[in-house]
C-alpha cells in the first residue's frame, strides 16, 4: 500500500470511517476464515478492525488488546437482511452512513422474531450509493422471500 493510501487509511480510521481494502488483499489474511465455496466480494478496514462482504455473509473481525492477537468475529447472513438507511455527507465534517437492520432469530418465518442494527461510518469521499444499492437490493429479495 502506498504511503499516501495508507496515511488516508489511518486517518479515516482514527475518525471512525472504514476504507475499502482489495478482495486479493483480504483473501491472503482473512481467507481462512471463509466456508466452502464463499468467496469475498469487497471489504473495508478501520485501524485494526475489518469489514468484509462475501457473496453469502458480512464478516466483522474486530482486534482487540495491545497486540491485536485476540479477535472477536461475528458473521451477519446476507439473507437475514431486512432493511437499509443511507445518509451522505454534508457540508463539513459529516461523513456518510449506512445502518442496516436485519433478523438475529434462527427462524425467519416464526411470531417472535429478533432483529438487531449495525451502522457503518464511511468517509464523506467514499459513494456509499454503490454498497447501499447492494444492501437494499438484498433487503427487497429478502422480503420477497419472507413473505410468501
């Protein structure tokens, strides 16, 4: 990585934005981490913390203490997505967002279902418009498929 691309990296991090990462990148680190036959599809990082889509989940793998050696990972199904809020950057310091609300119960189609949010920070010169046409076309076929 370049040294330029690295200073943006580590100041979009320390202001809480991901910035994007290669799939080839992820792959070489995370890849292990990846079932039989997922593939990553586009990733983002946050200092030490990543964020990377598959084309069957959302992987978040945040590092945590001094070394960076312990790691909590927590998987989000693309199919249990159910709902997507964007808001782009204004004038200032505002950076965009993505909140995307989806189904924790085991069970989609039961009378108690538990949903839960998770908000993405992306720097104000990244598109998000491209990541929530993704997500909302995710959240659309999964309704679809929830509902008949």
């Amino acid at each position: 990585m370049a040294l330029g691309n690295m200073m943006k990296g580590i100041v979009s991090g320390g202001m809480g934005n991901y910035s994007e990462v290669t799939p080839e990148e992820l792959t070489k680190e995370y890849g292990e981490y990846l079932i039989a036959g997922e593939t990553i599809t586009m990733g983002f990082k946050l200092v030490r913390d990543v964020l990377i889509f598959t084309n069957q989940r959302l992987i978040f793998f945040d590092k945590q203490g001094a070394t960076g050696t312990k790691m909590s990972i927590e998987s989000i199904n693309l199919r249990s997505i159910v709902d997507v809020k964007m808001e782009t950057s204004g004038f200032g310091f505002d950076d965009s967002e993505l909140t995307f609300t989806y189904i924790t119960s085991p069970y989609y189609k039961c009378n108690n279902i538990t949903m839960s949010s998770h908000t993405l920070e992306f720097p104000k010169k990244y598109n998000v418009q491209k990541l929530y046409r993704l997500l909302q076309e995710l959240s659309y076929k999964n309704h679809l498929m929830l509902n008949q």
